[in-house]
C-alpha cells in the first residue's frame, strides 16, 4: 500500500488540485474560443495589452498546476 493511499487528508488535497486544474483548463479553453470573436481594432493598447497579459497568466496557471515544480 502506498504511504498516503489510505489518508483522507491527502485526497482532500488530491481533490482540491484537481478542481483548480479543471477550472482553470475550462477558463483557458473558454478564452481561446472567445479570443477570435473579439474585435482587437474596437479595444485601446491597455486593453490589448490586459487581454494577452491574462491570457499568458491562464496557460501558465494551467502549466503550473498539472505540472508543479
């Protein structure tokens, strides 16, 4: 048996995770299927600016949380 295979706390933590990376791939993908409806020439260079700034921040997020250094 596995030293944290019967521990419900570690499980608890093992759910969490897997929580945050499920929402944090459904936020990416929801972000990439909305990107192209967006009309970039309507936004001013802080917007454009925040818009790839977040979008950068989501795939290291998603990056980070499957694989933890």
């Amino acid at each position: 048996m596995a030293e944290n295979e019967g521990n419900p706390l570690y499980h608890q933590f093992l759910a969490i995770q897997e929580n945050a990376a499920a929402q944090i791939d459904l936020a990416e993908q929801l972000y990439n299927s909305s990107i192209d409806l967006l009309k970039w020439d309507e936004l001013n260079d802080e917007q454009r600016a925040n818009i790839k700034n977040w979008h950068e921040g989501l795939q290291q997020a998603a990056a980070c949380i499957r694989n933890p250094t």
